[in-house]
C-alpha cells in the first residue's frame, strides 16, 4: 500500500492506480521524505526560526510554485507569522524583510541567486547556523512541492 | 570573484562555503553523529560540514539521497543522473551539473550526451529517450513547475513504465533540493585555487 504522506496526500494519488502502485514500491523513500518535511517544519533545535515562522515561509514557498492547496495546509499552522505566507507581503522588521528576500528568490529565481544573497543575510544579523537552516527549508519544499506536481501528472497514466 | 567556475563542465570543482561550517573540534555529539565522524573517519567534506549547521535535516537526508539515486529497480542509473543534471542546469548549479554530467559518462562509458547538452545547452540533440526524460526533468525544475501532461505521454511514447516515471519525478526533484544547497550556501571553485 502507498504510505499516506503530505506528498501523496496533496497530489491526490487515488488507491489502484498505476501511480499508487509506483508509490508502494517506493514505500522508505516517501517515509523518508515525510521525515525530512519534519526535521525542517518542526525540529527539536529550530535556532532562529520557530515552527510558526516555518510553516508560513513554507506556506509561501509553496504559494509561489502555485500549489495553493499546499499553501493553505502549511499557512493553517503559521500563527502570529501568517501574514509572511502571502507572496505579495514583506518583512515588517529588517531582518525579516532579509529572510523573506532571500526565501522568495532561492525558491524562484534559483538560478540568479550569488554570494551578495548570503552577505544580505549576514548583514542583516542572520548566523551563519540560521542561513543553513533557512536553506534546508526552502530545498526541501523545492523538493516535496515538484515530487507532489509530478505524482499530480502520473494520476492520467493509465492502471 | 575571478576563481569561481560559472560555465558547465565535467571537470568537478571545488566547493567553497559562503558561511562558516561547523569545525570538528567544536562539533555536537548529534553533528558528529550525523558527520559519520569516527577515530578511523575523520576526513568530512566542507559541504558537509556547512550542512552539519541543521543536523536534522543533514540526518534524514543523506540516506533518502541514496534511496533515489541509488535503489535497485526502475529507472536506470544514468537515466536518474540525466534527471539530476536536467534539474542542476535549469538552477545553474555548476557544481551538482559537473558530478552528475561526470557520473553519466563513467555509467554510460561515453561522453557524447553530456558534451552535447553543456556545448549546445537544453536544446542540444538527444535520442528519443534521452530527449523525453531530459525535457520533463527540465520542465519539473521551473518554478512554478511547467511539467504538463505532453511531458508524461512523451516519456510514456519513449518506453518509461509509471515505476520509472516516478523515479525520475524523485531525481529531478531531488536535486531541486540539492541545488539549493551546494548552489546558494558555495561557490564552485577551480580544483588549484582550492588547494593553493
């Protein structure tokens, strides 16, 4: 049986279907991939970023990919940061107009992203622990939000 | 900086952080844990120290990495190197682009593929199987995602099963998250620059 995960959950993998079977073969790999959405939503040592603050910049990560489902289930547990899971809002405080800043561009404009993008953080007062922590973040979400559209586009492959 | 690689190459540079990883000396007995660190093994990579910052995530990582890219069945070694290096070149990490194109080669005993794809870029003359697979691991990688059903009836025209299909949507997605780590927290650097 496939595991029931946010990935699966999200893409809609429907019991029977060739994708569900695909996923069931590959039952440790999506264990592990819930694993890992924990260790970066809600880790013993958060350092700077506690799990409210985490779900929102999830949440805006995955609002930014147009997985607004996604967004939704993240965004419901981003208390008094909720307002940072919306794209279209700014940090209010420097350091945090620094963190979503940096979020918004390593997630969609991977690519451009230089050495001045890490001084940024580093002039705004981030730790050096703290960029790694926000780097694990937004890969990981990079990663669970392309697995969820591509397991979304297997559902028309045929049983 | 003059010394950091910025075209593709097979050539694997050296990693150079941006922030300070962890030293060794100072480390955690859940860091060294997660490092793998032993009296007979004590020789861990920079990359690996730099990620040893967020050692929950380093934990949980490293083995679902070999999961994907390495579990027997499905789709064939190369072909998930051609998903890895299809998701590095759309994020332009150089230095996850020169592991995998490198790692394709010595799989495949040839070149050619990854000489055409870094000479004349995703556009590059691919067989037909090579094409379907190369193309949906570049279309997964935008943001947002710009795979769509043409993407999956091709890969299925070119002979790919759904167990195969999945294993390239965990390697090209995979290093979406690989690529946001060795290209923004480093700079690829030439191998001399390295240890001068």
């Amino acid at each position: 049986m496939a595991p029931d995960t946010t990935a699966t959950r999200f893409a809609g993998v429907a019991a029977g279907t060739s994708a569900a079977d695909a996923v069931a073969g590959r039952a440790k790999i999506f264990e592990m991939t819930q694993a890992a959405e924990d260790a970066v939503l809600r880790p013993k040592d958060a350092g700077a970023w506690p799990h409210t603050l985490r779900a929102a910049l999830a949440a805006r990560i995955a609002a930014l990919n147009e997985e607004h489902d996604l967004a939704a289930h993240f965004a419901a547990d981003a208390g008094a940061d909720a307002t940072l899971a919306d794209p279209a809002q700014g940090g209010a405080v420097p350091v945090m107009a620094a963190v979503v800043a940096f979020m918004d561009r390593v997630a969609a404009d991977t690519r451009h992203v230089t050495a001045d993008d890490v001084k940024d953080l580093q002039a705004a007062g981030v730790a050096d622990a703290d960029i790694v922590r926000l780097a694990e973040l937004n890969a990981f979400l990079a990663y669970q939000i392309r697995v969820i559209a591509g397991l979304r586009l297997m559902g028309g492959m045929p049983a | 900086m003059s010394d950091v690689i910025r075209k593709f190459t097979r050539n694997v540079p050296h990693w150079r952080p941006r922030v300070t990883p962890v030293d060794l000396a100072t480390a955690t007995p859940e860091q060294l844990d997660a490092l793998k660190v032993t009296p007979s093994n004590t020789k861990v990579s920079e990359y690996v120290l730099t990620l040893a910052h967020d050692v929950e995530s380093l934990a949980v990582r490293s083995p679902l990495f070999n999961a994907i890219m390495y579990d027997t069945g499905g789709l064939s070694r190369a072909e998930r190197e051609l998903g890895a290096l299809g998701a590095s070149m759309v994020n332009h990490c150089v230095y996850c682009a020169a592991v995998h194109a490198m790692r394709h080669a010595q799989i495949e005993k040839s070149t050619e593929v990854t000489n055409r794809l870094f000479r004349d870029g995703a556009d590059a003359e691919l067989e037909p199987r090579d094409r379907a697979i190369f193309d949906f691991a570049v279309a997964l990688s935008e943001c947002p995602s710009q795979a769509g059903p043409d993407h999956v009836a091709a890969l299925q025209e070119a002979g790919l099963d759904a167990a195969e299909v999945l294993d390239l949507i965990l390697s090209a997605a995979l290093f979406g998250w690989a690529n946001r780590l060795m290209h923004v927290l480093g700079d690829p650097v030439r191998q001399e620059t390295a240890m001068g």
